[in-house]
C-alpha cells in the first residue's frame, strides 16, 4: 500500500488538491449563470499571476469544459 507524502505544515493547500473540475463546472455555473466561464477566466488569471501553477492548470481544464474547449488536435 502506498502512502502519500505528507506537506510540512506551512505548505500552501490548492484548490486543485480540493476540488473536480467537474464540480466546479457545476458550481461556477450555479453561481455565474451565464458568467460562468469569465469568471473562471478571472480565476486562472489570478493564480497565474500568483504562481500557483497547480490551480492556474485546474481553471484552465474547467474553462475548457466550460466553453467546450478542446485540446485534442
């Protein structure tokens, strides 16, 4: 069985740690409304500009769901 590596206690938890994208498609949509996919925009612009990598990541994949993006080429 593996075990997961725990985080020293001052590490920085992530809403990619947190949540599904699936969900927060849901949720961003519940609260949005037709909004939805600019404010998840704003959510990706954000944790770029703050070096969060990981959430920076998980709001582009939602965007994408959102919009009905694809990466596949």
């Amino acid at each position: 069985m593996s075990r997961t590596e725990a985080k020293p206690i001052d590490a920085a938890l992530t809403i990619a740690e947190l949540a599904s994208p699936e969900r927060a498609v849901i949720a961003a949509i519940e609260l949005y409304g037709q909004d939805a996919a600019t404010a998840v925009a704003w959510c990706a612009l954000d944790a770029n500009l703050a070096g969060r990598n990981a959430d920076y990541r998980f709001w582009c994949q939602v965007f994408r769901e959102l919009t009905g993006a694809s990466t596949k080429q």
